[in-house]
C-alpha cells in the first residue's frame, strides 16, 4: 500500500505508533520501525532533554530505519523545558516529529528550518486546518475513541475524518478507534493517508509495559474506558478503573482539580506500567480495546495488518463492485 503518508516518510506501510507517555521508548519505536511504519519516541517520558538525546541514540542502534519523536504541549505551572528537548531532538538527527497538545507554531520555527518533517495531531477539523495554515507537513486526526485527550467536541472518527479529508490538503493521518485492517480500510476509505495507533501497539510483546497490563487490555472490551476532567474543560480517555470511577464521581458531585490531585499524579500512573497492577492509578487505553484480542509481536501485528487490509480491499470490497 502506497499513499501520500507513506512518500513524505520514506517508509513501507500506512500506519504510525503516535507518542505514548512512558510506552514510546525506544525498543518499541525500533519495533515498529523495522516493521516498516512509522513510530515515535514520546520526548516527556525521558526526565530531561539529555535523557532524550540518550534515548534516541539508543533507538538508532536497534533500527537504522526512520522514525520520529512525539512533542506533547501541555498546560502546566511549571512546564518542562520544550525549547531544550525542541533542541534535543534537532541535534540528534531525528528528521520527524509530531506536536501535539496546542498550537506548534513556536516549534514549526525552528524544526523545519533543521530540516525536520512536522505531522501535527488534532481534535478538530478547525484545529487540523488552522495547523495546515501554519505550514506542518501532515496533520493526524484524533476521534473521540482515541486513548488520550479526544478534545471538546465529541464527533467519533466516522465523521471527524471524513469531514477533515473534505477540507485539509496535505497528507493526513486518521488516528483513534483503529486497530486492525478493517480499521486501516476505513481510513483510508474515509480519505485518510494512513493510520495512527496508541493502544493497539501497547498491547504489542515490545510494548515496555508490565505483562498483566496487555492482558487487561486483552481482556477489557470497547466499554472500558473512562472520560475524565469534562467538567475541567480538559477530556481524557483513560481505562476504566476505581480510580478513575472515583475522578468521574468526585467532579461529577462538583470536585475541582484539587480534589482529585492525589488519584490522578502522573508518578501513580506510571506505576500501573511498572508493577503490572492495573487499580494503582490512571493509566491511557481507549475503546480499540475492544478490538484486541492478543499480544503478538510488532512485525506480526504490522504484516498482518497490511496483509489483511491488501486481502480487505482487493478481495471483499472489490468484489462488491465486480
Ligand atoms: C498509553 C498512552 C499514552 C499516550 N500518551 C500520549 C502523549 O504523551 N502524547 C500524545 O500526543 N498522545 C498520547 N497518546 C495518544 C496516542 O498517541 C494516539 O493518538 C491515540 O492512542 C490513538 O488512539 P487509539 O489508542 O485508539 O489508537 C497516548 C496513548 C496511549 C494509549
């Protein structure tokens, strides 16, 4: 399968592994490299921008094929130093990087001038367009089912793509929801580019999460997960779990951030990841959830995507038409 995602990229299939906070290291990002799709080191996950650069280093010695960096721009009282990782990664050589999170205008300034490609993820049609006007390369475009911030709107991908592929020019990359051939089918028939993947390739055996988690994500289906922070104006989709029943409830009954502070830190979440028990606190998954039944490897994953979606297209729907 050729598009337009895979020319700008140089690389073989469709789909991309889209940044994943303390997932997108380098084992996983090579994987899915040498698998010939696109996937991403998440910069925040690596405590400074040295880290960064170790880690990209590290990731070069698994793949000598291309593969990028996520960038997450994110609200905080005490941001981390973007400019320093922004640095990081021009300095390492990496040539590909996908924003994230607020408007990448700042960025664009300096990565492209270094020759480095910028898709920009978006919620919205608006957003995705407003990104194309500040000059990114390719735009990705998160639906509702996404893992992660799906944004205000509530439109699910069935729409959002196809409503994004009528008005956006450049390559665009259809993300959330998707999780097998059929979902890369329908992206692409919507009008998307290629595929963008987070949950599916956490459940993959490279995937640096504890075991028990990728069996949780086995055994939940499309209904577990969990919208946190709507009344804070800042929607997470995350797996259903006591702790994020109790987020829901404490600002369902009118709690403000402050009352949720301690069940949503970051440092619990990434327990979940470490130690495999799947109630320590808030950890990412979205509804494709319910679209994973096992724990293969990346190059078993990514072959039988695309050789499903080859079979999809030239078989069944082919023969719809004929
Ligand atoms: C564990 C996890 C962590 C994520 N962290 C980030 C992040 O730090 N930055 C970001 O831009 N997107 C993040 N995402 C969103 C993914 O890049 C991707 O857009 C999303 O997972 C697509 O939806 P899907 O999970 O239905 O495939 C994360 C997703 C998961 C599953």
């Amino acid at each position: 399968m050729r598009t337009r995602f895979t020319e700008l990229f140089e690389i073989d299939h469709p789909l991309m592994q889209g940044g994943m906070q303390w997932v997108g290291r380098a084992e996983l990002v090579a994987a899915v490299a040498n698998a010939g799709a696109l996937g991403c080191i998440t910069a925040l996950t690596q405590p400074t921008p040295e880290a960064l650069a170790a880690e990209i280093a590290h990731c070069r010695e698994l793949t000598d094929r291309p593969f990028g960096v996520n960038l997450t721009i994110l609200p905080s009282i005490t941001p981390p130093p973007y400019a320093e990782y922004r640095q990081a990664i021009v300095e390492s050589g990496v040539k590909i990087v996908e924003t994230a999170g607020a408007n990448p205008a700042e960025h664009l300034a300096h990565l492209q001038p270094a020759g480095v490609k910028v898709i920009h993820k978006a919620t919205s049609v608006r957003h995705a367009l407003k990104a194309e006007s500040l000059g990114v390369d390719a735009v990705s475009i998160d639906g509702f089912e996404c893992a992660g911030h799906p944004g205000e709107d509530d439109v699910p991908g069935l729409i959002l793509i196809a409503a994004a592929a009528s008005r956006v020019r450049i390559p665009m990359i259809a993300s959330g929801g998707i999780a097998d051939a059929r979902g890369l089918v329908a992206a692409l028939a919507l009008g998307a580019d290629g595929a963008n993947m987070g949950t599916r390739f956490m459940c993959t055996v490279e995937s640096p999460i504890h075991q028990r988690i990728k069996q949780q994500i086995v055994a939940n289906d499309e209904r577990a997960t969990n919208l946190i922070f709507r009344s804070l104006g800042n929607t997470a989709r995350v797996a259903r779990n006591g702790v994020s029943d109790e987020v829901v409830q404490r600002l369902a009954d009118g709690g403000a951030f402050a009352d949720v502070r301690e069940l949503v830190a970051g440092r619990r979440g990434a327990k979940v990841y470490e130690t495999g028990d799947p109630e320590h606190g808030i950890w990412w998954a979205g509804q494709s959830q319910g679209l994973i039944d096992d724990i293969p490897t990346v190059a078993a994953l990514v072959a039988r995507i695309v050789g499903e979606s080859e079979k999809l297209i030239a078989g069944r729907l082919a023969a719809i038409v004929s």
